[in-house]
C-alpha cells in the first residue's frame, strides 16, 4: 500500500492540503448563518419596551385576564425554514410584593392556523392547533415585574404552510396562577434560509465527492482478489466509504419535504454508525501494528473492543433519537420535560466515549516502542496516527463545546466535522492505494515480485517483514533495504 512506501515528504504534502481544507472549513463555518433567526414579541407592545402595564403607553393586551389573548400573524415560512417554535417568557405582575419570588402552576392555551395565502386571506379553517393546553411552572425571582424561567410553547417541526398565525390566552385555575402573569415575551426562532442552503450544499458537494473516490477505489482494486489479496486496512476503507455515503445522507434533501421523524431518525442511524465505525477501525488498527500482525487474527480483544462500541453505539443512537424525535410527539411542551434525563444519558455516553479513547492513546503508546525497534512500520503508524489524533482531540472539543451530537449543532461545527471526516477518509483511501505494479518490479526487481507485493495486498508486507523467500542471492535484509530505495524514488 501507499502507506508503506510513500516518503515522509509525499505524507507531509498530504497533511498540509487536509490541514487547508480543515482551516478553511473553520473559516467557513465561523462565519457562516445562525442556525436559527429569532424575533421577539412584547403581549404588552409598551413604549420603549417596559414590562410595567400603563394604558396610555401599552398597546398590547393583558393575559392574566383569561378572556384576552395575544395574537400574531408570523413572517413568511419557506421550506429551507424547516421548523419553527415559539418560546415563552412570562414576567411577575407588577403589584406583586417585590421581595418575594413566585412558584406556580399556569396553564397557557395555543391555537394556530395555517394558509398559503397572504397573511389576513385565511379564513381560519385551517387549525394547525386548537385549544393545545399545557400546564407550566410559572417561576420567577424576587423583584418588581422581575422575568421568570423560560420555556417552549409552540414547537413545530414541520412546515405544512406558508403563514401561520397564533393565539395564546391563559386561563384561570384555582390557583390563581394567571394573576401572577403581567407582560409575556415571546420569541419565535425558525431555522434560517441560509443555514439550510448550507447544510444541503455541504451535504451534497461531499456526498458527489464521495461516490467517486469510492468507484476510483474499486475500479483500482478490480484486478486484486478481496479474500487473498486486499489487506484488511483496505477492506476497512471499504466499509468506511461506504458509511460516509450514509454519513454525508442522500436522503437529508427529503427532511424539508417529507413530514414525520423517519428522515431525523435515520440521519442519526448514519452518523452513529460511521462514528462508532471509525472508533473500532482505530482501536483494531493500532492494535493490529502494534501486534505487527501479516493478516488479522482474530482474538477476544477484538469482541472485547466490538461489545464496547457496539453499546456506546446503540446508547449514542437513543440519545440521538430520544434529542430528535421528542419533540414531534408533542408539539407543546416545556423545556425542562425530559432534559435531565437526556443530559445524565449525554454526559454517560461522554464519559464513555472518553475511555474509549484512554483506551486507544494506551494502544498508542504502547505502539512506540514496538515501531522504535521495527523501522518497517514506522510509516504505517505515522500515516495512521497522525491524522487519527487530530481526530480525536476535534471531536471531544466538539462534544464539550456543544458543536457535535444533537445538541446546538452550529453552523462551525457542521462545516468542520463534515470536511474533517470526509477528508479523514479520503487520506485514508490515499494511504491504502495499491502501489504500482511496474515502479516496483523496475525497483525490486527479481522473480515473483508481483506474488509478493500483490500490488499492495497483504502480501504486500511480506516484503517488508521478510516472511517469503527473497530472490536468488538476496536475504530479508535485501528486502528491506530495497524497500527504503523504494520511498525514495516513489
């Protein structure tokens, strides 16, 4: 394979255009959109923007009184759009003691209407929502017409309309939780257009990208038998190729389109998978040079090392389902409903994902000394570890920073992590290609030189361990010699 005779100045070639194309994605997505845009609404529309009710000032309406209600005619929806919602952000009625704070239940109603038409055409008849009620925790500080908690009121994860219109009124109780409410703030956030175009752009350019380095790859290997002849890191790249097409989506295009959670859901499926993939490609991979192993052999690490992704696996695919489907089920919900559970399940699956990797940086130093005293591996494990580092250390940036899984998922990290892993694999396809038949032979020369390289097959690191019988007058020494020759003509 490439790896094993490319000089260290074609890998530094290689490393300084993915290093650009890293570099350049993390421009491009540090100013790139917001991933949502957010308009705020006052129920009491005063002067200024005060939350203190003055009838000579305010032009809004009073919710704590359960037979008003605020109502709004929202901005044009278009499909890159993809969801809206509308959060609440109550404030303590002015006349309340100022020194106390307030904890009680109130129960908003929503009703929303959709049309096609231009805003004021609807007749109404299209109810997207009617009477949803939903109890709430009316939290608050203590001072006067302090803010209390936010939560989401409305969340709508499909756009079956262009304009939509809401009502919201609050109604009484026993408890007298609507007398607590003065002004109400609410603030819509929809997905912006350009964000959308983005990630379809993105998503598209690398998913084309893809498919042709895969067919290059195959069409390269055509002549190569994949039981005996293709080593298991090419066989890997396979796999991996092919779960970057799932990675990358061909199908994200249906999720404006297609109502319901299935496209969410199977998005997830892609991603865990290519991930939980690429940590078992790089625990098996160190351990298979450090083991300096012809041909893989099989072993308990390696179910060992397969039970432990496969669970971080199918506890990542809950936690990216539970994030996405959850709030299709209901369209009304509070903030707080659901998210302690979904942050003890982030954090495990976080914590998990870091002894995984303690786990491969043992491998990996444990590798050193191993490729110290065998020369013969030292480009393998440099054209493997290198990139596989950087890796590593974006992705746990990423996950405590938030720009990685389910959660607030920007604009820099969707951008960074789709060129990071699309470029990832594509040095790896570099590292894995076939090394030409003719420069060897002219190189090597001596009988059976195509039966030992394979043009890059596993037989391919006999050459390098000395395990076959070299040709007349030559040792295993010769071999390894004529391997180092090798790197400095390729």
């Amino acid at each position: 394979m490439k790896m094993d005779v490319t000089p260290y100045r074609n890998f530094l070639i290689l490393l300084s255009i993915a290093g650009v194309f890293l570099i350049v994605a993390i421009i491009v997505g540090a100013a790139g959109p917001q991933v949502y845009e957010k308009q705020t609404y006052s129920a009491y529309n005063c002067n200024g923007g005060s939350h203190i009710w003055n009838p000579t000032e305010c032009k809004g309406v009073l919710l704590r009184d359960p037979n008003q209600k605020w109502m709004m005619a929202l901005p044009e929806m278009h499909l890159f759009n993809k969801l809206w919602m509308i959060e609440m952000t109550p404030y303590k009625w002015q006349n309340l003691t100022t020194d106390v704070g307030v904890d009680v239940a109130i129960r908003p109603v929503v009703t929303i209407y959709g049309s096609n038409s231009e805003p004021g055409a609807s007749d109404k008849q299209n109810k997207v929502r009617e009477n949803d009620v939903h109890t709430e925790t009316l939290s608050c500080s203590s001072g006067h017409a302090s803010s209390c908690d936010t939560f989401v009121l409305v969340d709508e994860q499909f756009l079956t309309y262009k304009y939509y219109e809401i009502e919201v009124s609050i109604q009484s109780d026993s408890n007298n939780g609507n007398l607590a409410v003065g002004d109400v703030v609410f603030t819509l956030s929809r997905y912006t257009k350009s964000f959308g175009d983005m990630e379809l752009s993105y998503r598209t350019i690398y998913l084309f990208i893809n498919i042709v380095v895969l067919i290059a790859f195959l069409w390269r290997m055509r002549r190569i038998s994949f039981l005996n002849g293709w080593a298991f890191e090419q066989k890997a790249i396979l796999v991996l190729l092919a779960t970057l097409i799932l990675y990358n989506d061909p199908f994200y295009g249906l999720t404006f389109i297609a109502k319901g959670w299935f496209f969410e859901f199977l998005n997830s499926v892609f991603e865990t998978l290519f991930v939980s993939l690429i940590l078992l490609f790089w625990l098996i991979i160190i351990d298979k040079i450090r083991l300096d192993q012809l041909r893989l052999e099989p072993s308990v690490t390696h179910i060992v090392q397969l039970l432990v992704v496969g669970v971080y696996s199918i506890l990542t695919l809950i936690l990216f389902a539970w994030a996405r489907i959850r709030a299709s089920q209901d369209p009304v919900y509070s903030d707080r409903d659901g998210i302690t559970g979904m942050l003890i399940l982030f954090w495990f699956i976080s914590i998990m994902y870091g002894a995984i990797i303690i786990w491969l940086i043992v491998l990996i130093v444990m590798t050193v000394p191993v490729v110290n005293q065998k020369k013969y591996l030292l480009n393998r494990f440099v054209f493997i570890g290198i990139p596989t580092i950087l890796c590593i250390f974006s992705v746990i940036i990423g996950i405590f920073t938030g720009t990685l899984g389910p959660f607030n998922r920007d604009s820099l990290g969707l951008v960074y992590f789709l060129t990071l892993y699309n470029v990832y694999t594509f040095l790896l396809v570099a590292g894995c290609w076939p090394v030409d038949e003719s420069l060897l032979g002219a190189t090597l020369g001596g009988p059976g030189v195509k039966e030992r390289v394979n043009i890059g097959g596993e037989e391919g690191r006999e050459l390098m361990t000395g395990v076959v019988n070299p040709p007349a007058g030559g040792s295993a020494k010769n071999n390894r010699d004529d391997l180092v020759g090798l790197q400095d003509q390729l």
